[in-house]
C-alpha cells in the first residue's frame, strides 16, 4: 500500500503520450494521399484591390482586400460601412476580419457599375 500511486501506469492523467490513436493523422500515412481542397472562388486577382461585401441582414462595406482563406473569411483594410439608417452616412472601421458564411455578395469595386434593375416597373 505504500508505492500506491508509483509504480506501472494504469491510465488517467498524466500518463505516457501515445501517439497515432485518434489524435490526427499518423506520420505514417500522412496527409501527401489527399489532394489539396481549392477554394470555392480564386480572389488572388483581387488581393490589394478594393472590394465591396455584403452581408446577410443587409450591412454593406467597402475596403481593401488584404487575405482570404477557403472558407471566404476575409480581411478588408481600410474598410468604410454604408451606413443608411438613421440618415446615409459612411463610417471608417479601419482593419477588419469578416466571417465567410455571413457573406453573400462580393464584387471589385474598380471595373463594375450600378446599371438600372429592367425588371422593376416604369412608372
């Protein structure tokens, strides 16, 4: 009773690490078998560009693209808010990380312009 607690491991905390049992990929197999996953959309063009982004719930912002990953997490740099309510204005953020799945719209700001909706009705 007294070596209790020394002695032969018996599991639980603290214990030796064992490598390869479900604790990511083992050095045997490796990760070279999997082809690498692209991204949805290729914004390199667009890197140092600026862009406009808008989110579900209606937020607009405008701003340099700076990175992006495979999951359209952006960072804008020197990024301005439309506000419209309560009176239109602008609003600086400055350096910003936006989440990819709130965003539903992405487009250049240089090289595209606003062009009349045909389908709404002449009055």
């Amino acid at each position: 009773m007294s070596d209790r607690g020394r002695g032969s491991f018996r599991g639980g905390r603290g214990g030796p690490i064992s490598r390869g049992r479900g604790h990511g990929p083992s050095p045997s197999t490796g990760s070279a078998d999997k082809p690498k996953r692209e991204a949805i959309l290729d914004l390199s063009k667009y890197v140092n560009e600026r862009i406009r982004v808008k989110f579900t719930g209606g937020r607009e912002v405008t701003g340099v693209l700076k990175g992006y990953d495979q999951l359209l997490n952006l960072v804008l740099d020197d990024v301005e808010e439309q506000v419209e309510l309560p009176e239109p204005r602008v609003r600086s953020l400055g350096l910003v990380v936006l989440r990819g799945p709130t965003i539903i719209l992405l487009s250049p700001v240089d090289g595209s312009e606003e062009i009349a909706n045909p389908f709404l009705s002449q009055e």
